[in-house]
C-alpha cells in the first residue's frame, strides 16, 4: 500500500526557487477575499494595483522613485541575515543617514564645495551614521548575547524620538514654525538622471550596491565566512570563524547601507530631514529580504515589485475608493506567506509502501 509521510529534510531546489511565486499568488488569493468581503472586485483592485502604474511614463518612473530606498533597505537586511544577525533596525539607521546627511549638507563650507567631493561626503556621513546606530545592539549580541531582535527594533522609536527632537528645537523653521531642516546646498543634492522625473542618482547608488553586496557574499572569502555564521554558529566556530567579528561586520555594514536610504531621501527627495521623511521604508526591507531568499539580485526585483504595490495602492484607492493601505495589508500578508513556505521548505513529502499485515 503507497502512501505519504511529511518528514523534515531539504526540499528540492526547484521548489526553493518557487517561493516567491507561490507567495505572491498566496497573498493575492488572500488580499482578494478581503476585497469580497468588502464589496470590491479584486480583479479590478489587482489592476489598478500592478497594471495601470506602468501604463504611464510618470507613474512608471515613480515606482523607481519609491524603490530605490526600499532597494537599499532590503540589501541591508539581506547582508545582516546572511550572518544569522537579524537587524530590525533598518528604519532608526535610515533616519541616522537622513540625519547625518542633512547636517553635512547644510554646513557653510557646502555652499561653496563642488559637488564632486560633497556627494560622496554625503555618502559617506550617512554609511558612518548608520554604522554607529547599529553599533550598540551589535556590540551587545557579540560581547553580553542580548537579543538583537530586541534592541535594534526599540531603537528605532529612539532614533524617531531623537529626530523630533532635534527638529523641534534646533531646525525649527522660524518663518512657518515647521519642523524641519534647513535645505541642503545645492552641490550637495543628487543630480536627477531621468528628465522631467525624481529618479536620481539615489538608483544608481543602490544598483552599484547591489553589485558589490552579491559579488561579498558569492564571491569573496568574507561572504563564506558570514554565510557559515548564518547556516551555524557551532560549525562555523569549528571551521576556524571567529563568529562574533563576523556578526559585528555584518551588523555595521547593515547599518551603514540603510543609513544610505536615508542619504537618498535627504539628497534626492526631500533636501532637507523631516520627521515623517520615511513611512516605513526600513521595516519594509525585511518583507523585500525575505521575498528576495535573502539574495541581492533577488532583494532588487522584490524592492520593484514592493514599490509596485505601493504606488498602486494610491492608485486603487483614487479609482476605487478603497483605502491605501491595501499596500500595506498585501507587504505584511507577502512576509508571512513567505514565512510560512520558507518553514515548509525544511519538510519533504516522501513516498513510502505499508505492508498491510494480517
């Protein structure tokens, strides 16, 4: 007698390279039945939601407005999680960026530097920013073992609490009593490469990002290194990896390239900090990871994709009534669908023949 048996063990690779797939069609199956319940079609909602931003040149060109900080959030959770270090920071070490960015940008001696040095100070200012936001909950999983899943999720109303602050005292427009800072030098503002749009060099930075962050972990003995960490801490120790210098690598290097969303905000959007400049962006770089299986080529098409939703959601809500935050009902049912196909993967279905006795 042929029958079934779930048991744990590895899934095959093609079913691996399913997940995404099977998630997005699982999120769309879900979000539908909400949209029936609330008297909507879901096959109108769907295509105001993916199809109708890219019929239109502005609209098109505003997903890669709205993906390019995602795109750098989701690589710094990609190299975080690759080590096993999972930064539920991203968003307090974007704003950190944003912060360090806006400072250097409206120093006196930026009105007169050209723009071939300020840009990268700006980059660099904003690396450095959110390296060192992340530096504390990483010193404190290497040295004590505190949860950083903890620490770097409440450091994030810290950061948020700080930058209300800093806005409300010390950038306190004195003409509209608006918090916010004071507007960045020109030479210091990322150059727009796409005419008539707000596609900046913030894209560019992001895809030579992506680059590098593939080529580390594939391609290099540090990207083995971290990866051993993420597969196994003991075996790793084994192996010769000093585990804590590489979950402290892994740790700044996150920070540091979320801090550069926050650069990109700053110099590419906004030219000047406001307390709302983001609305989420670093949580939504662990939905981009997760859908990405944590890989930066995969963390790009996702960033894309996420940004779809997004600026669809507006679209839905203008066209149909119902309200934006369908996007963020379909980000979070996308994380947990992918969740749960990823601990589906650890499981296998394996044919077996009962003897039937008797």
């Amino acid at each position: 007698m042929l029958g079934w048996r779930l048991e744990k063990g590895s899934s095959p690779l093609w079913m691996r390279a399913l997940i995404p797939v099977l998630s997005i069609l699982a999120t769309f199956l879900l979000t539908a039945t909400l949209l029936v319940f609330a008297r909507a079609n879901p096959f109108a909602a769907f295509y105001y939601m993916l199809v109708e931003p890219l019929s239109a040149p502005v609209s098109a060109l505003e997903v890669l407005v709205k993906a390019t900080p995602l795109l750098l959030a989701g690589l710094a959770v990609v190299f975080a999680f690759q080590a096993g270090y999972y930064n539920i920071g991203a968003e307090g070490q974007l704003y950190a960026g944003a912060l360090a960015a806006a400072w250097v940008g409206q120093l006196p001696f930026a009105q007169t530097t050209p723009a071939l040095i300020m840009i990268p100070l700006m980059l660099i200012a904003g690396f450095a920013a959110g390296m060192l936001w992340a530096l504390v909950p990483a010193l404190l999983r290497t040295q004590m073992g505190v949860d950083e899943v903890v620490t770097t999720l409440l450091l994030n109303s810290v950061m948020l609490y700080l930058i209300n602050g800093i806005l409300n005292a010390y950038w306190l427009d004195p003409v509209t009593f608006w918090p916010q800072s004071p507007r960045i030098a020109p030479s210091a503002e990322f150059q727009v490469i796409v005419p008539g749009s707000r596609v900046h060099f913030g894209l560019v930075v992001g895809f030579i990002v992506m680059l590098v962050l593939w080529w580390i972990i594939n391609r290099t003995p540090l990207g083995l290194r971290m990866r051993a960490v993420g597969l196994g801490k003991d075996a790793a120790r084994f192996m010769g990896v000093n585990v804590a210098r590489m979950t402290l690598v892994a740790a700044l290097v996150s920070g540091g390239i979320a801090g550069l969303a926050g650069v990109g905000e700053v110099a590419g959007i906004h030219h000047r900090l406001l307390e709302d400049i983001s609305p989420g962006y670093g949580y939504s770089g662990i939905v981009i990871a997760t859908l990405g299986a944590l890989n930066p080529f995969g963390a790009g098409l996702a960033a894309v994709f996420i940004a779809l939703v997004d600026v669809g959601g507006q679209s839905v809500s203008r066209q149909l009534g119902i309200p934006s935050f369908l996007a963020d009902v379909v980000q979070a049912t996308i994380l947990l669908t992918t969740l749960a196909l990823l601990l589906l993967t650890r499981y296998r279905l394996r044919k077996v023949v009962e003897i039937a006795h008797g």
